[in-house]
C-alpha cells in the first residue's frame, strides 16, 4: 500500500475512537445531571421573599457560604453568575438564580419563586404582574421607531432652518 493510504486510514481511525469515546462521555455526563436536576427538583419548595438586588457577580464575590465555593470546580469560581440578594421572612440571603428565572425576578418587590437550596429555580408570581423580557425582535422594531423619529424630527428642524435663513437673506 502506498504511504498516504495508511496515513489516511491510521488518521480516519483515530478519529473514529474519539468520537466513540466523546460520545460515551457525553452519556454519562448527561445522565449525571439529569439525576442532579431530580435531586433539586425534589428538594424544591415554594417561598415569598422580597427581592433587594439582582446583579450577575463573580462566584468569589457574591458571598455564598463556604462550603459553596469549596464544592464549585475552580474553573468556574472566577465565571459571573446570576445573583440575587432576597429577604426571606426575618433574614437577607444571598441565592443564586437560573438564567431565565434571572431576567424575570422583579426588583423591590415581593415574588413567590421555587427554591432549592440557595437555587432559585423559577419565578411562579410577583406582586403587580411579572415583566416578561423583550425578545430581539421587538427590540429591534423599538430601535428602528426611535430612528424614524428622530429622522423626521431632523427632517421638520431642517426645513425650519432653512425657513428662517431664507427669510433673513429677504
């Protein structure tokens, strides 16, 4: 056989065992977390707390208790997460929060989440109505009314500037 035959073959075949074993992996990582999600859905209860402040911080920052950080891989401790400061009956606590449960969370006001733990896991109802979060596209049609408006609010001045210099130079 020629060289770059074998090469190509030895090449094809690593690629095939990488992919078989990424797959594997792939696997068990996701059944690790599918049993993960079970245990923090079981452990679940609803609560009333009234939000002081969300913010996205640094793990470091955020003042968790120790043993959170202790157990969060070093990689992910510098990672910002989603943080909110809450009053929970009598006490002020630090949770953290899911992404789209983030972006719900009304501040100042009282809202009944699901919480686990530390985790706020969803936001079920807040006082005067949640706000849902806009979507790009209605961001983009906002964007694109403010230009219009300031295109004919331009288009209204210029043509009064141009009224005025004519009637100076009579």
């Amino acid at each position: 056989m020629e060289t770059p035959v074998i090469i190509l073959i030895v090449i094809l075949a690593v690629a095939v065992v990488a992919f078989i074993v990424l797959a594997i992996l792939g696997k068990k990582l996701k059944d690790k977390q599918e049993a993960s999600e079970e245990q923090i859905k079981a452990a679940a209860q609803m609560v009333s707390m009234l939000v002081i402040d969300k913010k996205r911080m640094k793990l470091k920052d955020a003042d968790f208790p120790k043993m959170v950080l202790e157990q969060t891989p070093k990689y992910l401790r510098g990672s910002k997460v989603p943080v909110v400061k809450a009053k929970i009956g009598p006490r002020v606590a630090t949770l953290m929060c899911d992404e789209k449960a983030f972006q719900l969370i009304p501040v100042k006001r009282e809202c009944k989440v699901l919480l686990s733990g530390i985790y706020i896991m969803e936001v079920k109802s807040a006082r005067g109505g949640l706000e849902k979060p806009k979507t790009k596209k209605e961001l983009k049609e906002e964007a694109k009314a403010k230009k219009k408006a300031e295109a004919k609010k331009n288009v209204g001045k210029k043509a009064a500037v141009s009224q005025t210099a004519s009637k100076k130079r009579k």
